[in-house]
C-alpha cells in the first residue's frame, strides 16, 4: 500500500475518532505476511481476526517477549509453518489446549522470506487505501439498510453514480448531519451548513434550503415550469408528473436526478471546502451536465 498523497499521522488520528462511533477502523488495516520481519507475531492482526495476544491469552502471559516477530516465532519446513517458542516456563492445563489450537491455525500461515510485509486495506478489493472507499465504509455501517419497500429507479440516460446517489437519497442513506445525528456521531450541529435555518434532513439540503430553491426556481423557470412547490413536495426523485409531450419523462429525470446530485455535491464543497455556489452559477452547471 502506497504511501504517496496521505498524511498518514492524520488518518490515524481521524481513525481514532471513527473507532468512538463503533465502527472497527484499525480491524480494516491487514498485515500480508512476507518474510515475517516487520510484523508482532503477538500483537498485530495478521492471521485471524484478532491478535494472537488476545486469542491465546494464557500463550502470551508464558511467552518471554512479546515483541518476537513473526520470523522469530515460525519457522517454515518446506511444507508448512511450525512454531519456535520462548515460553517462561513449561505450558500445562489450559495453555497447551491454546497450544494446540494455536499450532492448528499456524499451519495456513505461509512465509516468503523474499517478499516483505506489507499493509493492506482490507475496505477495497485492490488492497489500496483511498478516502473514497473509507467514506463508502463509514457510510454504510452508518446510514440504515434496507430499501424500506421503495421502488429502485432506472435511467439509462445518467452516469451510475447518480442512479446510485438517487437510490440513496431516496432510502434516507446520505451521511447528512440529521442522520449521522441519529446514528450517534457527536456533531456540533444539525443545521444546515448552506443557510442555518433548519436542521438539514435529506429533503431540506436536496429541495427546501432557500439557497437550494434558487436553484430548483432557476431549473423550473429553464424548462418554462411553474416553481418547486415546497408544501406539496412529495417524491420529487420519482415524480415524472412534469414530464409531457415536450419531453418526455426520462429526460425530465435526467434533469432532476442531475440537478440533485449537483446540489448535493455542492452541499459537500460547502461543507468541507467553504466553496460557493450562486443559482446562475448552479443552473449553468446543471445545463451542460444534463446535456451530457
């Protein structure tokens, strides 16, 4: 796992304030076992899915340094890996039952001692950390599951990652404050980053934040619509009432589904980066996405 482009001080001082929320960030980071050098054989999680101190707790109160590497403590013949211990004294009773199950798991282990150990990220299937996968990751152990008996909509006209964004915004799974909220992450606040005027559910950062209406006013007026009505909002990512014979409903979702994801991307730059972002501007961006 390449170095490059992260503070690595800071992920793990992020990944710290991840682990209050119960979700097992530092669990996600695998050792793949090369020549053992660089590696605890007791406190590190590289085989199984806790430390071997942990697994084997009567082993490790026996074992005379709990610093050994895992090249201090296995020894390949060939076949397969068996163990070199350093005991304290000799293991009786319940330890040499851990012993046995100990030595029964080590007989998957493998070590190449031309390769070196290295980290991998256990949220992607390339084995690469990226803060995409780790939002991803957060996102779904944090957000409820389950599609709430909600039809899952398709347009062939968008990018997936809009059908995407739609299908989470619909089932209530964007990490917006209201809902990080609920799921117990300590915030500051709940209310909208764009206008502090309420507390920013999905349909608030999507539809009913007044700078957000421009930008649904500024959509309406291009299409020659009469104005998003707040008070009869209903489903507006699955209404294709707008839809007639000017254009037909595909394309008007195109234009809604589109309009959403930018505002929600908007929302983000807002929040993270304190980036603006007026309705011409907007409704600029909105067009030539929509044309695309």
């Amino acid at each position: 796992m390449s170095k490059r482009g992260f503070d690595w001080q800071l992920v793990v001082e992020c990944g710290w304030d991840i682990e209050k929320t119960n979700i097992p960030f530092r669990k996600l980071f695998v050792k793949d076992i090369g020549d053992g050098a660089s590696t605890s054989f007791w406190n590190d999680v590289w085989i199984g899915e806790v430390a071997l101190k942990d697994r084997f707790k009567r082993l490790a109160r026996l074992e005379t340094n709990l610093e050994a590497t895992v090249r201090d403590r296995l020894q390949y013949d060939g076949s397969k890996c068996i163990g070199v211990w350093s005991w304290a004294r000799s293991s009786s009773g319940r330890a040499n039952g851990e012993l046995e199950n100990l030595n029964e798991l080590l007989v998957g282990a493998v070590i190449n001692p031309l390769k070196q150990d290295m980290w991998r990220w256990g949220a992607a299937n390339n084995g690469k950390f990226t803060t995409k996968s780790l939002r991803k990751f957060i996102d779904e152990k944090m957000i409820p599951r389950g599609n709430g008996n909600i039809e899952t909509l398709r347009n062939n006209l968008v990018p997936k990652k809009i059908e995407v964004f739609v299908w989470r915004a619909r089932r209530k799974r964007l990490p917006n404050l209201i809902e990080l909220d609920k799921r117990g992450i300590d915030l500051n606040t709940v209310r909208c980053p764009l206008c502090d005027d309420d507390i920013e559910s999905i349909d608030h950062s999507l539809f009913l934040c007044k700078h957000v209406m421009e930008v649904w006013n500024k959509v309406f007026e291009w299409w020659g619509l009469e104005k998003l009505d707040p008070c009869n909002l209903g489903d507006p990512l699955a209404d294709t009432g707008q839809a007639n014979s000017t254009f037909g409903k595909d394309i008007w979702q195109t234009v809604i589904w589109s309009s959403s994801y930018l505002i929600w991307k908007n929302r983000n730059q807002k929040f993270f980066s304190n980036k603006s972002w007026n309705a011409p501007v907007a409704l600029n961006e909105i067009q030539v996405k929509s044309y695309e």
